[in-house]
C-alpha cells in the first residue's frame, strides 16, 4: 500500500498551466520532502494532494483511495494539512484552535464531546503547546503558532500530514525544534509526512526521499544522496553550488557559490 500516489495529473490556473503529467508516490510511515525553485509547483501539488485544487487530468490516492471519490470529511480524516500561514479574523484561545481539528469527527449536531477535549490536550501535549492553552493566537510567537497549528492537524487524527514550509521565517533553533518534532510524531504516531521545504539541507538531514520539482515536473525523485547531485542542483536552481558530505551529519551538503554565471564548481578549465 502507498500513502499517496499521484499518476500523471496536470493542473492548470486559467489560462496558465502549472502541474505536467506529473507522477510521485509517498510510502507510509515515510518522512518525504519536496524541494525546488520558486514557481516550481509545489505548493499547487501539496493542494492537488489534498484536494484544494481540482487537477485537469490524472488521478490521485491516498492509501488506496481515489480522491474523486471522497467527500472532503473523508479526506480530512486520512489527510491534514499544516498551512505557512493562518488568517483568523478572531482572537481565539490556542485549545479552541486545537480543538478545531475535530471537525472532520464530529456528529451531525457538531458539539464535541469528553473524548474530543481528551484528544486535544493530547495533541498540545505531543506538541508541547498545552502550556499555552489558554492564549491567543495574536499573542504567539512564530515558532509557538507553528506547534499550535502542527496540534490542530494532529487533533484531526490523520494518517498523513501535509506541511507547507513549517519552518520558514523561524529561527535556527525552531527549525531544528519543528523538525525533531515531525520525525518524532511521525515515529510516535506513524504518520506519513509529507511537506515542502526551501531549506535544502534541513531536508537532507531528515527525509527519507526527496522529491525535486522544477515548472511543474519531476527533476528527480528518491533518497537524499540521489537527489542531491550538483549537476542536477545547478540545472534546477540555475545558480553555482558545491555540494558536498556534513561531517557533522554524514548528510549531503548545498551551499551556494557566488557568482550565477561564472562556470560551475566542478567544471574543469
């Protein structure tokens, strides 16, 4: 069984297309990652995933089930996603947040009952958020917001999370927290995660496959090492880089070098 699979869909946005016959699948309990350049397409995939955006072609599953056949209560009961952002015009507490991930869950009268309230303060406590319960949202900061909104996804009690860049504009500490957090809920709970991620070597550190996408398509998809090959890098993100091994880590390693049109690191003169 696959935790997704996506066969050649195509999305388009009026008259501009922006998925080609693209192809991918994500295994269970796997920790994938989706990189590449701006207006490569991955927020708008991480949408067709979920069911956001209606592709023009193709079909999609998520653990064997046909998304064309799913109400969005039943995708939201497999699927949750975590946004970069939140808009919420009222200042709410953090635990009616959370709590707000039961919807897909609740019966027809939509009052929630002792086992919900349960399931959410375990979900602030798996995030480390209960402590803030009884804040506003308006009152977090980034990093705080980022768990929070990670509570709520899990409080839906899905079998897949996707994230769109739940680290960016956090500092390094809450990047490294967010992302420990992901690999430990992913163990703790066996989830599948699947997010987007414009920091290249975050990624490497702790995906399991990578997928590189560039105006719509696949560029390469598989484990870190294969993914991350400088020819292909450069092509991508059309800058110079060297990538080497993190002694640190044993991870692959991206850094860019200055220059965007002076001949690679690897060119020979």
């Amino acid at each position: 069984m696959k935790a997704v699979i996506a066969d050649s869909i195509s999305l388009s946005y009026a008259d501009r297309q922006v998925l080609f016959n693209l192809s991918m699948e994500v295994l269970p309990e796997e920790f994938f990652i989706i990189i590449g350049p701006n207006g490569a397409g991955k927020s708008t995939l991480l949408k067709a995933l979920t069911a956001m955006e209606k592709t023009d072609a193709g079909t999609i599953s998520l653990f064997e089930k046909p998304l064309s056949t799913c109400s969005r209560r039943q995708i939201a009961r497999i699927a949750a996603l975590v946004p970069q952002t939140i808009h919420i015009n009222f200042p709410f507490k953090v635990a009616d947040i959370v709590l707000m991930g039961r919807s897909p869950h609740l019966g027809l009268v939509g009052m929630e009952q002792q086992e919900d309230y349960h399931i959410a303060a375990m979900a602030m406590e798996l995030t480390e958020t209960i402590h803030l319960a009884h804040r506003r949202l308006n009152q977090l900061s980034g990093g705080e917001r980022q768990r929070v909104l990670l509570a709520r996804a899990i409080c839906q009690q899905p079998r897949i999370l996707f994230l769109d860049e739940p680290t960016a504009s956090l500092d390094l500490m809450h990047q490294i927290r967010i992302m420990d957090l992901l690999s430990s809920l992913r163990q703790k709970q066996k989830l599948t995660v699947c997010m987007i991620s414009h920091d290249i070597n975050l990624a490497a550190m702790y995906a399991d496959r990578m997928l590189l996408m560039k105006n719509g398509r696949v560029e390469a998809l598989g484990n870190p090492e294969v993914v991350l090959n400088q020819n292909l890098l450069e092509e991508s993100y059309e800058c110079r880089l060297l990538v080497d091994i993190n002694p640190a880590t044993g991870t692959r390693r991206v850094m860019p070098l200055a220059g965007r049109f002076a001949p690679a690191a690897h060119e020979t003169k």
